[in-house]
C-alpha cells in the first residue's frame, strides 16, 4: 500500500523495473500536453510544460519565445509566413 500521500487517482503512476529486477510504482505529478504550433501542429520549443499556477510564477520571458507570435507559430512557419508577404508586397 502506497503511503497515504501517494493514494490518491490524481497523481501519474508508472510500473519501473528496478536494478534488482522488482517492479514498483513510481508517482508522478500530471503535465499539461506540450503547447503547439497554430499552423504545422508540431510541439514548440522555448515554452514551458507547466501548470497555469506554476507558469504565473515564471517572468514573461521564460513562457515563450520573444519573437512575433512566439508561443503560438513556430520559426519555421513563421519565416514562411514572413517570406510570403515580403513576395507578395513585391510583386
Ligand atoms: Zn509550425
């Protein structure tokens, strides 16, 4: 029986075979779903995998990217983005 902590459905388990060969569970906190790209749907970099309460305590710089649409659009699509205006105001 875990301790009584640990009994409680809200928290991740995972069966870990240790060096000698048992198997215990393991806990852990849940984490949110990696944050993603609005457009190619791929996880972004540069943003935390935290909790809204545990974000709030981060300053603005460490939650996403400080370029245009960081956090939302990632580098790649938003260099195409860029790339496709500038062809498009030059033509
Ligand atoms: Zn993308």
């Amino acid at each position: 029986m875990p301790r009584r902590a640990l009994r409680t459905r809200s928290l991740r388990r995972k069966y870990v075979r240790t060096p000698g060969g048992r198997i215990v569970l393991h806990y852990f906190k849940k984490r949110p779903n990696p944050a993603k790209c609005a457009i190619c749907k791929k996880e972004l970099h540069g943003v935390p995998r935290l909790k809204p309460a545990k974000l709030r305590q981060l300053p603005k710089s460490s939650k996403r990217p400080t370029r245009p649409y960081g956090g939302t659009i990632c580098s790649t699509c938003l260099q195409k983005l860029i790339k496709n205006a500038i062809r498009e105001a030059t033509d």
